[in-house]
C-alpha cells in the first residue's frame, strides 16, 4: 500500500543549474523556481519535484502536483 504525502509548492531561487520536471528545461542559477515540499511530513530533496516559473504560470500549483498538465 503506498501512502500519500500532502504536498505544496515553495517559490526557491536555484543555487546551482537544475532541470522542470514538466517541461524539462533548465532551470538557471539565480533564477526562481518553484519546488514541492510535505505540509506536515518531511519529502526528500532526492524525490521533490521542481517547476520552472513559466510552468508554473501557465499551469499553476495545484494541477502541477496532480501531473495532469501535459
């Protein structure tokens, strides 16, 4: 049974190059991103999802983290 974590997405400023996770561009150093963290439980760094700003605009929060944008 896998368990499902409440998430929401933070506004981040990229300390070094990372890549959307919806649209697969970079993500440049200094530039602000939006990355997902647990509410109330910890979410690993390793597995948390980051969007860049233009996604997150076009998209929004809530359908980002649904995965049902594409």
């Amino acid at each position: 049974m896998e368990r499902e974590i409440e998430t929401r997405l933070v506004k981040k400023v990229a300390k070094f190059l990372k890549v959307c996770n919806n649209c697969n561009n970079e993500i440049l150093v200094g530039s602000v991103y939006h990355q997902e963290e647990g509410v109330s439980e910890h979410l690993h760094s390793l597995i948390a999802r980051r969007f860049c700003s233009d996604c997150y605009a076009k998209f929004g929060g809530p359908k980002l983290l649904s995965g049902k944008n594409k």
